[in-house]
C-alpha cells in the first residue's frame, strides 16, 4: 500500500502535490479531479489511487496497471487561459523523463508525440491532458500520468509494447519517493512553461522521437508517401516538418504522427 506519511516526508515542491487526495480504489484519477468541486480551482491539487478501475488513455484507450505496484495519478493546473496546452504536457512529459533518466542512470528516455514517454521501443509512461470550461472560460488543466514502476507482466497485447522501472532496472522502487522526485521536476518545468522558457523548448525537442530524422507522418490517419524532416514544436505547440522541397510544414497534434524508420 502506498504510504502518504512516508510520500509527504520526502515531498519538496512548494505547491505541487501539497493538496493531497488519496484513494485506494477509484475509477479514474481525472474523473474525479473533473467532478470534485472541492478540489476545481486547487492549484497543484494531486489525486492518487493505488487500484484504478476505469484509468483513460489518448483516444478513449485503457491504461493497464496493476494495482499497487504502479503510479496512477492526476495533477491540477489553473493556468490564465487554455493555450499551449501540448507544450504543457510536453514540459510535463520531459520533467517525467529527467526523473526517470535519474532513476536509470543514463538518459535513455524519450517522449513519443504527442503524449507517450518511451524506454528504447517499449511504453513506460502516459499522459493525457484535458481542459475543462466553464461556458467560454477555462476552469482548470488536469493532467493523468500512468507510470509503469513495479509492475513486470502485462497482458498478451501489451506485453511486447510496455516496460516498468522494474523491468529496467531488475529491483523494486519506491513509489513515495519516487512520485515525491517527479512532483519537484513537474513543479520546476510548469513554472517554465508559465514563463514561455524557449530553453526548456528546445531540450523538450531533442527528447522527442525522430527529432531532426527524415521521417514518414501520419496525416488523419494516412501514412504520408514522401519523407519530411522533424523540426520539432514550436513555441505554441504546434508540430514542424521541413518537406523535399526545403518548405516548412505546421500541424496541429491532433492531425499528426511520426513514423520514425
């Protein structure tokens, strides 16, 4: 069972996780941070729970995870206006993989656009982001993070995309001060990502798969013929390819994805 007195010692953010909502069984951390009133304009409020029972990926996906051995949880933002959204995530992500990369012992993670944190070709990590209004104004940001810890089997279909800390590493973690470590490069990153930090841009780049490769994207679900460069994000989010023809070409995350090879 996740211990909350031993996870309040080791935090060290200012704000992030301070306001703390802990539940060994939930059916999902971000359907509960939407619909509590309690916690809507809490800034840095985490919900964490040790058995989810309905946890959501990117397209209505399942998230896996076995219960008490992983990380599940939420995070709420309440930033100004509901724009940069990708980079938010994206500043989340890589703060995710500076943990990890910790952890590891080498920087071997990398961010799969526009939301998956990866460990060589396997899945370690997800993020999903939604942003909730109040008629045309923005309530609150909240972010669901899955992160694959203890956990070493998985189902048949994931069995070959997904890896854990665990796996790794070939012994158990902490999950107290594990999630304490990722809550203070969360924390760090947000505050760049407030302060349009173009330095912080340009290390989320180069930890995104195929970044500066000639590679095939995926449009609306068809797979492009002619291979484009990955240039990266740029500072609003949006997603840059440099084509043959040396033009460069801006998507939106919703319409594209890399295929790198």
């Amino acid at each position: 069972m996740f211990n909350t007195d031993l996870f309040n010692e080791y935090l060290a953010t200012s704000w992030l996780g301070r306001s703390f909502f802990f539940f060994e069984e939930l059916e999902s951390t971000s359907t509960y941070a939407k619909n509590t009133q309690e916690i809507r304009s809490t800034q840095g409020a985490l919900v964490l729970t040790e058995k989810q029972l309905g946890g959501r990926g990117q397209h209505g996906h399942i998230w896996e995870a076995e219960p008490g051995s992983n990380l599940t949880f939420s995070l709420i933002f309440n930033p100004l206006k509901a724009e940069r959204l990708i980079v938010l995530t994206l500043a989340c992500a890589f703060a995710l993989t500076k943990a990890l990369d910790e952890y590891i012992g080498s920087p071997e993670t990398k961010i799969k656009w526009p939301n998956d944190v990866y460990y060589g070709h396997q899945k370690i990590a997800g993020l999903l982001t939604e942003a909730v209004h109040t008629g045309n104004l923005l309530d609150r940001v909240i972010i669901g993070i899955g992160l694959n810890v203890n956990q070493t089997s998985f189902s048949d279909a994931l069995s070959k995309k997904a890896t854990s800390l665990k796996t790794i590493c070939n012994r158990d973690f902490g999950r107290e001060k594990l999630l304490a470590d990722i809550l203070t490069y969360i924390e760090h990153h947000y505050q760049k990502w407030v302060s349009y930090d173009l330095g912080m841009l340009k290390e989320v780049n180069r930890k995104l798969i195929g970044y500066g490769e000639w590679v095939h994207i995926e449009v609306e679900k068809n797979l492009l013929d002619e291979q484009v460069k990955f240039l990266g994000i740029n500072e609003n989010g949006a997603l840059q390819v440099l084509n043959k023809g040396l033009e460069v070409n801006t998507f939106s995350y919703e319409q594209v994805r890399i295929k790198p090879g």
